[in-house]
C-alpha cells in the first residue's frame, strides 16, 4: 500500500518535473526564436 502511494508520488513527480521542462523550453523557443531570426 505504501509503496503504490510512493510510486504514484514519484511518477507524478517525474511527469511535472517534464511538464515543466516542456513549458520552459516552448517559452524559450517562442522568446529567443523571434530575436534570433527563426521560429
């Protein structure tokens, strides 16, 4: 029981943790693309 509730935490981690990698990246791409000519 305890080990599902673990798991679920750090699966849930990981996925937020690539959520926020992707929104960060997109922000970046969408911010500097423009400033250095493509995007």
């Amino acid at each position: 029981m305890v080990l599902g509730v673990v798991l679920a935490i750090k699966i849930t981690a990981f996925a937020l943790r690539l959520v926020f990698i992707g929104i960060i990246l997109v922000g970046l791409y969408l911010f500097l693309g423009p400033l250095l000519g493509f995007g």
